[in-house]
C-alpha cells in the first residue's frame, strides 16, 4: 500500500500536540505549515531530534548520522525556523514546538524570504484563526500578562511592572515580524486587512541570538528595543507575554490572543494597574476610546465626560499615553494595591 505524501507531516502534527500543550488542532492548514516549512527528509529528522532535542554527540547516537552531516542539516532547518538552540558550551537542538519560538512565528519572523513563503502566510492565517478558537479560547485561564506602557506608569512603579527594566539585563535584543500580522496580510494582500505595524515581535536572549543569526530577526541596542515598545504603544499595541524571551506587541485586528479573548472570559492576565479618570480635564475629544483595544472607555463627546467599564480594562495604558487632556492616568488595581 502506498503510504500518503502527508504521513510524515501527521506524525510530526502528533508530536508537537503530544509535547506542547498549547498545540494547535491537527487540521488541513497545520499539516500545510508543517509540510512547506519541513522536507520531508527534515520532517523525518525532526521525529528523530523531537521538540525536546539533545546535544549534537546525543542526536549523532540517535540519528545514526555523522557529525558534520547532522550539523549541516541541523543548522539548515534553523535558517527555516523549525530548528532552535541555546548558546552553551554544548548547545542543545531542539524542534520548535507551537510558539516561543514555533510554528506559529518563526515562518514569517524573518518576512517573505522563501519561495514558499507567501503560501506559508495564507495557510499560516487559517491555522491562527483555529489554534485561537480550538485551543487557545478553551485554556480556561487567562494566560498572557499584559504589561503596561512603559510612558503609562504610575511615578514610583515597581521595577518589575516595567518591561524595560525586566528585559534590560537579557544581554541580546532583536525585533521581528509578527507573524500574525503578516500571515494576514499575505492572505489577503489589498484587502481589508490590519495596518498597524509590521516589526513588532520583540525576542531577548539566546533565542534573539539564535533569530538574528539565522535571519529572523533585526539585531537592536538595548536603548533600540525600548524605542521599540514606544513605538508600538504610539501605534496602539498592547505589550504582552515576556515568555521564554518572547514579548508581543498585540492588536485587535489580527492577533490570536485577542481572538481567543474574545471567544472566552478572557485571554489577557491584567497588569497591576487600572485606568483612572479626571473628567475635569477632558475635553471629549473621544481618541481614548478609539484607541482602547478591548472597548473599555465610552465617551460622552457633549459633557466631556469618559466612563470606564473597570471589568474590561486590563491596564495596557494604551489610552493614557495619547491623552493630550492628561485626564487619563494609571494607578495600583485594588487586589494589586
């Protein structure tokens, strides 16, 4: 019997969603992110090295391959993102799971670098919108911190509420696409699609060691990458996650996150912070609540008045830094307090 051309793929499908449990459903665009961004040579290496990997001499005994031959290989799937590894004195290779770094960034992280990446993007677009509604909404908790603009913070802030300072010590900076973002606008290239921008997925650490060195990402200073996250709050994005070294910069139009937030009681861990508001000084000019990204904010334009549904706020401070008024401010959440 002839075995199907996707067989390879499914059991890689099998392996991610067996070792990482925020793995995305085993559906046709899935198994087509796999079967463009892996040969089926590599997909058989990448059952061999799986998302827990080993050291190079550990993977020449599993393998069976020689050395040179297995590094060659190794680091060819990392130029396409489906190959990673830390920077010890014996780095440990692994296959990347779904996210930090996955399959679900590290295709377009780099842009439209391949032959096949614009198809990446469209089967990447509808692998999101299920791994949104399938897996992520169905978490039963929320799990991406939000931290709050680094010009929205309260004077006197905890250092460790300010993802500026949390980062500054990581040694290694770098920005890439945000594969959310992208995927969208390959799928639908001209049409209504999100148009904030694009160099938004901040990475820390080895893994931006790792994206810069194999072309995903753009190298920064650590006074760039703080320039960075002020560009994305200007640019009406909410600072989330920080997990192993990943840090997004979400909108409402396209981001998987805001998906799944919307399909459950809530995706996003608010920050330790909440809006507080100074009617006095507002002038109703509404930019606030255009601007809020989970329409917390509803502006009455006539009295210059703004009302806060305090359940919805997660204290992103997105509003607060484009409040010319400066009606707008944050202060301590009560349980934060």
């Amino acid at each position: 019997m002839v075995q199907s051309s996707t067989d390879i793929y499914e059991q890689v499908a099998d392996m991610i969603i067996e070792e990482d449990f925020i793995a995305p459903p085993k559906t046709p665009a899935f198994l087509k992110v796999l079967s463009l961004q892996l040969t089926r040579a590599e997909a058989k290496l990448a059952l061999q090295v799986r998302t827990t990997g080993g050291t190079l001499s550990e993977l020449v005994e599993r393998t069976g391959l020689k050395e040179e031959r297995l590094k060659k290989a190794l680091l060819a799937m990392a130029d396409k993102g489906t190959i990673w590894y830390d920077f010890g004195e014996d780095p440990i290779y692994k296959v990347v799971k779904t996210a930090a770094p996955g399959f679900t960034e590290t295709g377009l992280w780099g842009g439209v670098r391949y032959s096949y990446t614009v198809e990446l993007g469209k089967a990447l677009n509808e692998m999101m919108k299920s791994w949104a509604t399938e897996k992520l909404a169905k978490l039963g908790m929320p799990f991406a911190p939000v931290w709050a603009a680094v010009d929205a913070l309260p004077e006197g802030a905890d250092p460790s509420h300010n993802i500026a300072e949390v980062i500054k010590d990581e040694g290694h900076w770098a920005v890439a696409a945000c594969p959310c973002r992208l995927s969208h606008w390959l799928a639908d290239p001209g049409g209504d699609h999100c148009e904030h921008m694009l160099e938004s997925c901040i990475i820390t650490g080895d893994e931006s060691r790792w994206a810069v060195k194999h072309g995903h990402a753009r190298e920064l200073t650590y006074e760039g990458v703080v320039d960075v996250l002020e560009e994305c709050n200007k640019n009406g994005l909410v600072h989330t996650l920080n997990i192993q070294n990943n840090i997004c910069n979400c909108c409402n139009d396209c981001c998987g996150i805001f998906e799944a937030h919307d399909k459950c009681d809530g995706s996003f861990l608010p920050s330790p912070y909440i809006l507080k508001v100074d009617d006095e000084a507002c002038d109703g000019c509404n930019k606030c609540a255009e601007r809020c990204p989970v329409n917390a904010l509803e502006v009455d334009v006539e009295a210059e008045t703004v009302c806060l549904e305090e359940k919805l706020c997660f204290g992103c401070g997105v509003c607060v830094t484009s409040c010319k008024p400066d009606c707008l401010s944050l202060v301590n959440r009560p349980e934060a307090a």
